[in-house]
C-alpha cells in the first residue's frame, strides 16, 4: 500500500470536487436549504393523523363517558389499550405517538371534588415529541375536552387535568428528527452517486483502463476514494449540525455511535454505488438506477416525516431499507440519545456496510472481458 | 544481420544501422557528422520490445482476435493498422493486460505479462481509445496527478515545453479542444519516461491540423528513441509514422512489414507519369520493351512500374529512342492499394 499515492488522490479528488458548483451545491447547500425549509414548515403545524390509544385503569361510567365524547369529536381515532400494558414500554414496543392513560380511581376523584374542592385527578397524555403536528392536535383536542368537562361540572375549577409526558425524556421537535434524517440522507446521495461517477464514467473515458496500467493498485485507489468520501460525510455531518444549532437551536451530542454511523454509512452507500456501476454500464442508466434506488428511500426510510405518518405497509417496507437504520442510528445517538436504539440501528448499519462495500469491492473490475 | 536504429549523443538524430548479433561498428552521424562507434546486441531477443505469440480472444461464436503473432523492435514506430472491428483494440488492450487473452502469449520488455506485468508498469504508457481525463482537473494537474503514480518521474516541465502546453497548462481539461485534448494525452503518455507508448487510435475524430499535431507530438516520441505501439485505421498515418506496419483484417494479420515492402509485395506498381511527350512512337517504343504504358493525351504517357528503380530503365529506353519529354511525375502505390490487393475492398468499407 502506497500511502503517498493514496494521500495525493485524496487531495486531487478534494480539488476537482471544490471546482464543481453543482456537486458542491448538491452536497452542501441542498441539505442546508432543505433543513431551512423543512423547519420552517414544520416548526409549528401540524399533521393529518389523529390516532390516539388508551389505556382505561378505571373502567369506570366516567371513564367511558371520557372515551365517549372524544370518539364524538370525529377528529380522535381511539385504539384500545389493555390495562395490564405496560404505557411506556408499550408505546416504546408500538411506536406509538399519542397514548392517553385514564389512571385507577378518576371517577372516584371527581365525585369526591363536588366535596372536597381539593380533590383533582390527572389524566397523562404521552406523546413523541418527533411527531409534533400530530401530537399537538391531540393534545390539543383532549384539553379542549377537559376544559368544558371542568366548566360543567365546576364552572372552571380544574377538577380534570392532562399531564402531558414525552416518551422521551427531553422535548424535540421536528428539527430534531429532521437533522440526523438529512444527513444520512446527503451521505447516501453522495456515496452511492460519487461511486457510480467512479464506476461507469471513468470506464467509458477510459481512466480506468489507464491506471489499470500505472503502478496504483485497486485496493490504494479505492481507499483514496473512500477517505474523499469521508471527508465530504463528516463535511456534510458538520453543516448540517451548525445550521440547525444555529438556526433552528438543535441540541446534538456528537457521540462514538453517531461517528461510527457516518463512518458505516459511507462505506454502505459506496458498496451500493459499485454494485451498480459494476451491472450498469452506461453512464446515464446507472444515474437512473440510483435514482430508482436512493429516491424510494428517500421517502420510505423516515427521511423527512415519521414512519408513524406512514400505512403499515410501508412501515413494513421501511424496515428493510438500510438508510432507515442510518436514520434511526443517527436520531439515538446524536439526539435523543437512546444508547439501546443506538447501539441496535448502528450495529444493523454496520453489517449491512461490511456485507454491500464487501460486494461491491468484490464485485468492481477494472479489467474488461 | 540485424538494423537497428541509434540516437546520436550529440544531434538527438536517430539513424538507421544494420550489424551482425555483438558487432561493434564505427559510425558517423548523417546529420552533424559526429562519428562513433555502436554495438549491435549479442542476444537478438533483447532487441525487441513486444512480442505477442498466437494470440487468441473468443466471445462466444465470435473469433476477435485470431493465432496473432508479431515482435515490435526496440525504438521503433510499430503500426497496427486496420479497419473499425477488425481486432485491433482488443489485441492492444490483451497487450496492455487490461483485457484476458483467450490463449497465446504477450511479453513486455522481456516480461510474460501473465506473471510480470506489475514489473513493467513502470516502464510502460498508454493513451487509451477514445480517452478523456479528469475534467476538473487543469492541464498541469492532469500531468501531475498521473506523474504522482510513478516511481520514475519525467520533467513535467518539459513535457509541457515539449508538446507545446505552456499557454493551455492552466485550462481546466474539460474545457480544452479535442486536438488539445489528445496532445494532453499524448503527454500524459511521458510522465514516467516510459520505454514503451502504446497510443490507441489518437487521431480518431481530430480535424486534419489537430491530427498533424498529434502526428508531429509521434514523431518527436520517436526522435527520443522511444518504441511507439499506434493503433490506427488511417492509412496515411501508418505511412507518415509507422517503421513497422502489421494489418489486421478479420482478427487476423494478413501483411506485416516496412512501407517499402508492403507497397513492393502488395501494390499494385507505381506509376510513371511522363508528361510533354511529342512523339507519337513512344508508347509503341516502351511496349516493345515490355512496359505496361499508355497515353493520357495532351502528350502525356502513364507507365506502371513494379519497382522504383526501374523508374531510370524508363527515362534510359526513351533517351535510346530519341524520345524527348518535359518533366516526369511518379505516383507511388499506397497502403490503401496493398489494404484492396489482401482482402478486395477499401479500408472504409471493411470497417465491421
């Protein structure tokens, strides 16, 4: 291995990127510009799925007086949940936005307030913070329906309260999902898209076949290649992070998870990117075979909106795109820090890395038939 | 008897010089006149720089390249010549290592490139078919990066002096003319000082000044004493260029040789055009002698000669018959006529 050769091409490959406004603007300003957009649409509206479960301890003439009016309202789709459930876990388990827990002994409280005016009960309305036009609308709802039950029953005492609860323990926002979401996003497009120039440009122009025939072996030529991609993910990392601290107040933590993340990614993304080049030899069809490829998980792999928001099917669909455990890796490990989500998505991450960046280098030939 | 071609230490002039295997000869310079004394090699092998033996590529049903063997000698301009399909760029390509030979044999300077050709890297350059660079690299950069990937490195300053890139060395390559483009190439070929310059179809798609130009930039290699291995389907190219020429034809080498020799065993005769020819016995005169002639008119008289030689033959039996004329004219056959004689069709409309 000649690192000489390998640091030279890394710094040519940096150059000639630098030249080029479209893969500059592409790699940098289109992440940044879509972070700026997207938050600011939503920062503060909300979403069309009003799905709420809960979870009735009281089983009580209120309690299914409650449950009653908020099925009335036409705006809340109640699921049932069985109260030996644990709520957290189970909306852990169920990845479950809205969750609503009617606690032991509500009717009792009520009855006993038209005595005891001290006497109140809260209702606790769990909700995930990532999916803030959802959970904001129900919530919303709920209070409105409390409200006029207190006015009713006390002419405005807060006899009935809703103890709202994140089911994570700091309060996000969408920017929060959003971030970590474009950032594997942008790693993807510019791994699998740099690989595919690598693999099928380069052949037709004929550059292979001329190093092919210099001194620099396969093995320095991709390493220099995968440093350069590096370098562009951490870049990329890097601006997504300080616009969204500084536009939108994005709390991150870089941690060893989420480096390994960027890190597995790229490799993953580039294993894909050779794997098309090598079956699609025409320049243009194998721009097409990424887009096929990258766009769908674009949508599907929980970029830009929650897979909540999602039909189950899709949902389905999700857990078998690699750049929906990118995603996930991210969010846990630089925001909401859930080390146990963390750990399982940047571990699936690797695998799916070691198993397409193995293929593809297996796979790419410089020689032709 | 072996010719060899030698530089001259003071001039840069390459000369031509036949010697026996380990004879030491002295010699003087044509051009400065400088004399000294050369050594033919004792080993005739070493003198040669490629050489491919029975050469064979199938795809399927189809015979690419077929039983081709040839050797290319040290310092010199080796021709391939041949039309569109014919197996020229799969042949160079198995000689290059980029592509696997069905069967046969390819040795670089001395090395079997199944086993040797990481060896050889070094000392070797090629300028593939239809070849673009990096485009956002400029024409320095270009030249350096490639120079980066070697051991032994060229003056990339005099690479650019050499092949006139001093004014485009700072344009972004993709920016520069398809001429320039292929000049950019060529030079890319130098930036290991190689010993051998495999360049494949360089002028393909050059206006007729920017394939002077590369021609010129070929020419030059050649002064440096650098064996050159041209891909071509260009007859005048071959003929301005090449020492050596091989044509293919069907994945096959149907000729092999110098110009002269192609043109002597293949052509169909030159052609002796005597012009201001008043008398009316001349071309009676030549027949006699058993001359191919006839009249052009308006005095003028055409005479198929085999050999160039027999061109003075000619003007001595006219001079005997008292024939007077005012100038003659000689039409030399070309490679196209040699490429018509071997396979009955023109090299265009070979092309598969």
């Amino acid at each position: 291995m000649n690192l000489r050769i390998v640091g030279m091409d890394v710094f040519f490959s940096i150059k000639s990127w630098w030249r080029s406004r479209g893969t500059v603007f592409w790699s940098l300003l289109f992440p940044i510009m879509l972070i700026l957009i997207f938050g600011a649409i939503f920062s503060g509206t909300g979403s069309s799925s009003y799905s709420v479960y809960v979870q009735d301890h009281d089983h009580s003439t209120m309690s299914s007086q409650l449950l009653d009016i908020m099925n009335k309202t036409g705006v809340l789709k109640i699921t049932m949940v069985n109260d030996s459930e644990n709520a957290t876990a189970y909306i852990k388990a169920n990845n479950i936005g809205c969750f609503l827990v009617i606690p032991e002994g509500y009717e009792r409280s009520i009855n006993q307030s038209f005595i005891n005016p001290a006497s109140r009960v809260n209702l606790t309305f769990y909700y995930d913070p990532t999916e803030t036009g959802t959970t904001e609308v129900v919530r919303s709802v709920i209070s409105n329906i409390l409200q006029t039950m207190n006015m009713r029953l006390s002419q405005g005492r807060s006899i009935v309260g809703l103890s709202a609860q994140s089911t994570i323990t700091e309060k996000f926002n969408y920017i929060d999902f959003f971030v970590p979401g474009m950032i594997g996003f942008t790693i993807m497009q510019q791994a699998i898209y740099g690989s595919i120039e690598r693999n099928t440009k380069y052949r037709k122009d004929g550059i292979l076949r001329k190093l092919l025939t210099t001194p620099i072996t396969r093995s320095e030529w991709i390493l220099a290649k995968m440093l350069f991609m590096l370098f562009l993910s951490f870049l990329t990392t890097t601006i997504a992070i300080l616009v969204g601290v500084l536009v939108w107040g994005l709390k991150v933590n870089i941690t060893p998870l989420m480096i390994l993340t960027v890190v597995s990614s790229s490799f993953l993304f580039s294993g894909i990117g050779m794997i098309i080049g090598r079956f699609v030899k025409e320049e243009e069809t194998a721009d097409m075979a990424a887009g096929a490829i990258s766009f769908p998980m674009m949508f599907l792999a929980g970029t830009f909106f929650p897979l909540a928001l999602m039909p189950a099917f899709l949902q389905t669909v999700a857990q078998v795109l690699p750049l929906y455990y990118v995603n996930e890796a991210l969010r846990n490990s630089m925001i909401y820090m859930n080390q146990t989500l963390a750990i399982t998505n940047a571990a699936i991450v690797l695998v799916f890395a070691v198993v397409f960046f193995v293929a593809g280098v297996v796979l790419t030939k410089w020689r032709e038939d | 008897m072996v010719t060899m071609r030698f530089k001259c230490p003071s001039c840069g002039e390459i000369a031509s010089f036949s010697g026996g295997p380990g004879e030491e000869l002295v010699v003087t310079c044509p051009s400065c006149m400088l004399s000294g004394k050369i050594r033919f090699p004792e080993d005739q092998e070493a003198s040669y720089a490629i050489e491919v033996s029975h050469l064979k590529k199938v795809y399927g049903d189809l015979i690419a390249v077929n039983d081709i063997s040839f050797k290319v000698r040290k310092g010199e301009v080796f021709a391939f010549l041949g039309p569109n399909g014919a197996g020229k760029t799969t042949t160079v390509e198995i000689i290059e290592s980029i592509r696997e030979p069905t069967a046969g044999t390819v040795t670089l300077l001395g090395e079997d490139t199944r086993t040797g050709f990481n060896k050889v890297k070094e000392r070797i350059s090629i300028l593939p078919q239809e070849f673009h660079s990096f485009e956002r690299f400029t024409v320095r950069e270009t030249l350096e990066y490639f120079s980066y990937l070697y051991q032994k490195r060229a003056d990339i300053e005099g690479i650019i002096a050499a092949m006139d890139l001093e004014s485009h060395e700072k344009m972004l390559y993709r920016t520069l003319s398809g001429g320039l483009k292929q000049r950019v190439g060529v030079a890319l070929s130098l930036v290991n000082d190689p010993d051998i310059v495999f360049l494949d179809e360089p002028t393909t798609g050059l206006d007729p000044k920017a394939r002077r130009e590369v021609w010129q930039v070929i020419a030059n290699l050649r002064a440096q004493g650098k064996t050159v291995f041209l891909t071509t389907h260009y007859m005048e190219e071959a003929e301005f260029l090449a020492d050596h020429i091989a044509i293919i034809h069907k994945g096959r080498i149907i000729a092999e040789g110098s110009l002269d020799h192609l043109i002597t065993k293949y052509g169909q005769g030159s052609v002796l055009r005597i012009q201001g020819c008043t008398s009316p016995d001349a071309i009676a005169i030549l027949k006699e002698q058993g001359y191919d002639a006839h009249s052009e008119g308006n005095g003028s008289l055409a005479v198929t000669i085999t050999y160039k030689d027999r061109v003075l033959d000619v003007l001595s039996t006219l001079r005997h018959a008292a024939v007077d004329y005012e100038s003659i004219e000689i039409r030399r056959s070309n490679l196209e006529e040699v490429f018509l004689t071997l396979t009955g069709a023109k090299l265009l409309e070979a092309e598969a």
